[in-house]
C-alpha cells in the first residue's frame, strides 16, 4: 500500500493535432475526429503514400510569450519543446498556483521527451545539394564547410537535446528541487509521472510539474519508423490506423505535448483548487524478448498492470475501463490484449478497453499523458470514447469487450498502460477526484 501525503492532479495542458488545448483536444475525441490527415509530397521527394499521413498541430511554431531573461534561449527550443512549453503553460495556468511563492527547492519537474527532428542531414541539405552539383559527386570538403556555414543553423545540435523542454522549464519557473529528464518512447510520460507523484507524496517538495512531448512527424523520424516496420501502409487512407482489429498493419505518427501540475492536497486545498484526479498506483517493468524481436513481451504489461492494482489496494472489478497502449501493430497489440486477457482471467473482470491513439496519431513521449487526461474526462463525463476503426479482434480474443460506439461507464478509476520498444511497460492507476 501506498505510504506518504495524498497528491491531486490540479492542473492539466494538451497541445495535439485535435487542437491547441486539452478542451479542444477532448472535443475532437468526443466529436469523432482525429488529427490525422494526408499530407502534400515534398517537392521532388519520392515519399512512399504510407509518409504522408500523419498529425501535424497548426498554429504553434513559435514559442510562448517568456521572461526577458530567457528571450535568447528560445533559438534552441526544438518543435517538441515548443509544443511542450505550450501545454506546460495551460497546465499551470489551469491550476491557479504560483510556482513563485514556493522555493526554487520545494518544486519538481519531471519531463519525458522523445523529439530528435534535427538530427540526421536534413539542416545539410541545401549545402550539399549546391556543393554536390546535379551529378551528386563527392563534394569538396572546403566547399562544403563554405557553404554549411551560410546555410546550416549553427544551434541544430543544441536543438536535438533530450533534455531541451527541461533546461528551459526549469529557468523559467526557477525549479531546482528533485528533477528528472527521460527519454525512453512511449513509456516515458507516465515514467516521470510516477516520479515526480513520488517526490511530492513523500514529502520532498511541494508543487511538480509533468510534461511528455515529441514530435514523431519529420522526415528523419518516419524514416526510422518504418525501417521497424511498425508504420501503417495507409490502404484506407488515414482510417487505416484501427488498434485491436484484425486487419491493423501499423500506425499513423503525429506531434503533441501534454503537461501535468501535482501538489500535495493539504495545500491545494487551502488555496481552494480543485483536483481533477489523483494517481493510485503505477507499475513498470521491463522483460527482453528471447526471439529478439520488437514485439511487447507479455510477462512486462501483464506484471505493470498488476502492480499498479496492488499499490493502489484496488481490485480491477472497481476500475471503470482500460486505456490499452493500443499502437496498432499485429505483434503488439495481439501481446498487449493477450496479457490483458490473462489479468482478466486472474482477476475475475473485464473492463472495457479502448484504444485513443487514432485520434490524434500516436504522439510518441506525449501519447500516455495525453491518453491519461482523456480518461480523466471520460470519468467525468461517464462516457469511454470508443476505439476508432475496430470491428472484430484476433481469434481467441473476440471475448475482450472493446466497443465500437460511445460507452456509458461508471467508476472512480481507469487502468492506462504504456508500451515502449524492446519491452518496456508501464501502467498507471488513475482515480477521480
């Protein structure tokens, strides 16, 4: 059982391609939508049809209005970071507080970031197209350097930092208590979730901030994507992206933030917030495959999933749906819904499940965060959105309840698991105010 102060979540921000806040985030899940969209081929690319879906957010390229003293830091903001400032902003904003009034070491952050867009030679490929000629020969190596120095951004480097949102968040807010920076996919959210609930229940400090953010819809990282082999072919257009349904092949990628504000409730009470949920126990386990595979091993989402349940003293009949990770893969989604369906078995319920990913494209380091806010909503509102573009499940697990309209649910709690590649898995018990 969990020891220690009881924490709220006071405070909750979303930049997605459904829209430039978590309310216009959640209306589009509500309304139907998703933010992911085709997209024109790049001039004189050769892009296969597959590259051109994904979920782009409009009307975020610049950076939010900072302090003078950090105006100069904002060249090194990559579009993660960016994105990842804006959703930061909403959630502290939202929650009322005054990261001011506390000492720089009674606040927290923990950032889960997983945006590498300038890496690769996409910032050298003006200098060496020039330098290359028509015939692309071997460029000379003083024209080159010539021609890099007047084209190639001199802060790309700097700019393909992990630990880019975090530096900047910290000065901003003069955090300098318990702090971490993660990048590890798509675990990672809910990773520094669990931290930093951690830090503030036993007492290390008094207001934490979360953030996830990347941006998983450059041309550098669809290239990666597809060489795992995990992207969909796009046979149905952007409809092609279906968690749990037999004719998945893959996944659409999109760009997104999400941002959390945590404070001990003795506190946030008597400034009169109000929580919008609370963390009852998380899970996290990693498990090699032996077949050397990328696919999600059982054992791990099966043994999160449980630790979670324990830590939090709550049996799953209480829990009112599941947010499964839900990428659309063959291999992992048919792991991930094996797994579940052992811990049903053992437990002696099934919730429904539903997969959000389609909505807004799957937001890498944001995509569990963002999913955990939804649920948060989905309690609220007593309605689980339903998994876009599900119709029949694999053999052996067409007895899993995963609608396909609007379901009305009931409960103070949601199960939410988060996958990575190699085997990572992470789950979060999430609990209503």
């Amino acid at each position: 059982m969990r020891e220690g102060r009881e924490v709220w979540i006071t405070g909750a921000g979303m930049v997605s391609p459904l829209g430039g806040s978590l309310e216009d985030s959640w209306r589009g899940v509500r309304g139907g939508r998703t933010g992911v969209a085709r997209h024109p081929r790049p001039e004189g690319s050769s892009f296969p049809e597959r590259f051109l879906y994904h979920g782009d957010v409009a009307g975020f390229e610049e950076p939010p209005e900072v302090p003078p003293k950090l105006a100069s830091q904002r060249k090194f903001l990559n579009r993660g970071s960016i994105l990842g400032l804006h959703a930061a902003k909403e959630a502290v904003a939202q929650a009322g507080a005054d990261p001011a009034s506390l000492p720089p070491g009674r606040k927290a952050l923990y950032i889960g970031s997983g945006d590498f867009t300038r890496l690769g030679n996409l910032d050298f490929y003006a200098a060496l197209r020039q330098t290359a000629g028509p015939g692309w020969a071997e460029p000379a190596a003083e024209a080159l350097n010539e021609a890099a120095l007047h084209q190639v951004n001199p802060f790309f480097l700097l700019e393909g930092l992990a630990n880019n949102l975090f530096s900047y968040l910290s000065a901003l807010y003069e955090i300098m208590g318990p702090n971490g920076s993660f990048s590890s996919l798509s675990a990672t959210g809910s990773q520094a979730l669990e931290y930093c609930e951690r830090v503030l229940r036993l007492g290390e400090a008094d207001l934490g901030l979360v953030v996830g953010c990347g941006c998983w819809s450059s041309p550098i990282i669809l290239f990666e994507l597809d060489g795992l082999g995990i992207l969909s072919r796009a046979v149905d257009g952007a409809a092609s992206f279906r968690p749990f349904d037999r004719r998945r092949d893959g996944f659409f990628p999109a760009e997104g933030a999400a941002a959390l504000v945590l404070e001990p409730a003795e506190a946030a009470r008597a400034r009169g917030a109000r929580p919008l949920g609370r963390v009852l126990g998380t899970g996290n386990f990693q498990e090699l495959s032996p077949e050397r595979n990328l696919a999600v091993p059982r054992e791990a989402a099966g043994r999160a999933c449980r630790e979670a349940l324990a830590e939090a003293g709550l049996p799953l009949r209480e829990a009112a749906f599941i947010l499964p990770h839900g990428n659309g893969t063959p291999r992992g989604d048919g792991a991930e819904l094996s797994a579940l369906r052992e811990l049903f078995a053992g437990e002696g319920a099934s919730p429904p499940l539903s997969g959000l990913k389609p909505y807004t494209g799957h937001m890498g380091a944001a995509s569990d965060l963002g999913e955990i806010l939804f649920g948060l909503h989905a309690l609220r509102e007593g309605v689980l959105p339903p998994t876009p573009g599900f119709e029949r499940a694999d053999k052996g697990l067409e007895e899993l309840d995963i609608p396909a309209s609007p379901r009305p649910v009931r409960g103070g709690a949601f199960l939410s698991l988060s996958l990575g590649l190699g085997g990572q898995a992470s789950a979060t018990l999430v609990g209503a105010p």
